[in-house]
C-alpha cells in the first residue's frame, strides 16, 4: 500500500498549474494529466461510478458496506496548482529529521529558509519535512488533499473490516483561479455533505471564509506630445495611481490578519492612453464587504468627474460568500471533524480562512463543505514545505471522521 507521503511526492510531479483569464474550464489542459492518471487509480482501488468529465471533473464512489442507514459523505481537493508560481519540474527535497536550523533551498540562488523569516518552523524540529529545490512552488496546495484522501480510500478498500457509509471523492480543477465549483454537478455527486481537505497546517479546521470579489478597471488617458500637454493630456497611470491611492494603506493583505478585510491591487499595467488594473477584495463581514465594491465605484465617479465620463470604469464581480452563512445550520458536521481531530490527539486550529476554498461555492449549491487540514504550509511559492507527520494525520482525519459518523448517526 502507497502511503500518503508516496502519493504525494508522485502528485507532485504533475504539472497542473492554472491560468487566469482563460475563457475554458479546465484553464490549462495539462490538468487532465493529473485527473487521467487518479481515475487509473480509483480504478485499480475498485471504486464505483467513476467519472471524468469534459471539464476535468473526477468523481467515484466507495460504497457503503453497512447495513445502517447513514448519511452519505464527500471528501473534495483540487487538482490544479497555483498560477502565480511554475509547477512545472517540481523536484521536492526530503529533509528527513529538521534540526532547526536554516534550510538551505537553492544554493545557486542563495535561496534559504530560517526560523527568523519562518518562525512556524519551530514547531516541526525533528520532523521529516518536504521542501522545495528553490525553483518551483512545492504543490501541497492541493495535492497534500488529493494524496491524503486517496490513501484514505486504499486504507478503506484494504480493510473490509473498517465500517463506513457512502464515501464519494470529488477532485477539482481551477480552484486556485476561482473556478473550482463553476461545473461541479452537486446532484451527480449526491452527498449529504463533504469536506474540501484544503487546508493548511496540522489541525487545521475552517467553516468561515471571506466574501469574495474580483474588480478589474480600465483607465482611458488622452496622449499628447508632451512639449503641448498642458492642460490637455490625461496620463492614464496617473490616474490609476490617484485611483489606487484611495483605498486605505492598513487595508492591504501585506498590513491585515484574522478577521480583516482588504483590497489588493493584483495586476498594474498600462502606458499614457490606456491602463488596466486587477484587484481583489475580501472581508469576512458581508456588509463591510458590499461597502469595499461601493467605495471601488464612487472612486472611479470622483475621477470621472474630475477627468471626464468614461476615464474610469469599475466592473465588479462576485466570487464566493461566507460559507459559515450555510454552516451554522448544519453545524454538528464541523463538530464531527473537531471531535475526529481530538481523538487523533490534535489540538484543533479553528480559524478563519483569509481565503477562500471550493467549499465557499459548494456550500452556497447545496453542500455544506467545511475545510480540512491537508498539512502544507506558505503556499504558492518557492518556500512551501509540509511535514509528512502532518499528511499522514490529514489522511487519519479523514477515516476517523468516517469512523465517527457511523456512531453518530
């Protein structure tokens, strides 16, 4: 039997990195090399329904093999990889028991990791962690989730003796640009609910997430040779530097933590004509939120005002909403996995997300989905690592909230 670890480090291996901006669902086809080789997996495991869709959708079933009547729960990772780091030749790194001191990454590139910089390194000395080669981002967000409950299901299939209800496993595409749920056929997969194992450090447990935009701005300039400009030319960066500078500095993710809110300039390019800007905004609270998306446009009417109608134009769009809004109702689910994570003899981390998972849309479609530990830490670059104690634990969650289940219900 392949352990978590083993998965992963072949997952890994993969490159399903995403890109923004793409009209298809999957963004990048590559993602079907990853979705191809886990249905041959599921296959070998003897999984039930299994499917691949035209958008890089992948979903089987493990059936029930008790006779009582439980509820039906789903486990959901995704697939794809961050695009704003290459996931292309990873080539992870075994640190097989950290002493605690820097970590050397990339010696051409000088690249190091310390416990200045990285304090939460502390907590793993004496750990066999995984890093990265310093060239690539490490992948754990997600393919720790998809390593963790694919050994899950073995360790279920290999043991007829562990008594558990319908399992059904969902594995997603694009999440980390924002389309993870966009073709995700709830009914198809007809949980009663799920858990995305998508989280980060061991203990991890989430059932709040932000409110979620994307704004992307035009600015439309007037060029004019500069020895005649006065008066008459519009530098559109200008203006898209007044236009930023509207916001609150202490509102930016660099300044934020914990509950707060912000907004987040992504994406800055442009020259005297024509200059287009790409913003996130986030907070957890719905009314601050709505608040943040107004200011954006009163923003873009001062300037129009100031410059002339048609300078600046704000197009918002809405991307996920708090799913602890779909939670609370339900919220013996997040209980369940408190109490599978404390009986593994985890202190649970309950927290919430400053992001968002597929769980955030899923939940608003019909299937409550808190968030799991996968175990990852610093995501989306060169510095990510996960210790192996901690997937190996993401794994155990999951069967001891199967395990639960069948003495809740």
């Amino acid at each position: 039997m392949a352990s978590a670890k083993d998965r992963f480090l072949k997952y890994v291996t993969v490159d399903t990195q995403s890109a923004y901006d793409q009209e298809m669902l999957p963004s990048t086809k590559k993602q079907f090399d990853l979705a191809n080789l886990l249905v041959k997996e599921l296959q070998e495991l003897g999984l039930k329904e299994i499917s691949l869709d035209e958008q890089c959708y992948v979903m089987a079933t493990l059936p029930t093999n008790i006779e009582k009547k439980l509820p039906v729960i789903g486990f959901i990772a995704h697939m794809d990889t961050s695009p704003d780091a290459s996931g292309t030749s990873v080539n992870p790194r075994i640190i097989q028991s950290y002493d605690g001191n820097e970590i050397l990454l990339n010696k051409a590139l000088d690249l190091h990791m310390n416990t200045t910089d990285f304090p939460e390194l502390k907590k793993y000395i004496g750990q066999e962690l995984i890093v990265t080669d310093g060239n690539t981002l490490l992948g754990a967000d997600d393919k720790a989730g998809v390593a963790a409950i694919m050994t899950a299901l073995e360790t279920l299939m290999n043991h007829p003796e562990l008594k558990h209800g319908t399992i059904k496993v969902g594995f997603t595409p694009d999440e980390e640009v924002g389309h993870g749920a966009d073709g995700f056929d709830v009914k198809k997969f007809a949980a009663d609910f799920a858990y995305t194992v998508d989280g980060g450090e061991l203990g991890e447990l989430e059932y709040e997430t932000f409110n979620a935009a994307a704004v992307s701005v035009t600015i439309n300039g007037k060029g004019v040779h500069p020895g005649a400009a006065k008066d008459k030319m519009v530098n559109s960066i200008h203006v898209a530097q007044e236009f930023d500078a509207m916001f609150p500095m202490n509102e930016r993710p660099e300044y934020t933590t914990g509950y707060e809110g912000f907004y987040h300039l992504m994406r800055f390019s442009g020259d005297i004509e024509k200059t287009t800007l790409s913003y996130i905004i986030r907070d957890h609270n719905r009314a601050i939120f709505e608040k943040r998306k107004a200011l954006m446009l009163s923003a873009a009417e001062f300037l129009n005002e100031r410059y002339g109608k048609g300078t600046v134009t704000v197009t918002a769009k809405d991307q996920y909403y708090n799913m602890r809004e779909k939670l609370e109702p339900v919220f013996e689910i997040v209980e369940l996995a408190k109490a599978a994570i404390e009986a593994l003899g985890i202190k649970p981390i309950i927290l919430p997300v400053r992001g968002g998972t597929d769980g955030s849309r899923l939940s608003f479609m019909g299937l409550p989905c808190p968030n799991l530990f996968a175990g990852g830490m610093f995501f989306h670059g060169r510095y990510e690592f996960i210790p192996s104690d901690s997937l190996e634990q993401s794994k155990n969650t999951i069967l001891k909230i199967i395990e639960l289940s069948t003495q809740k219900y």
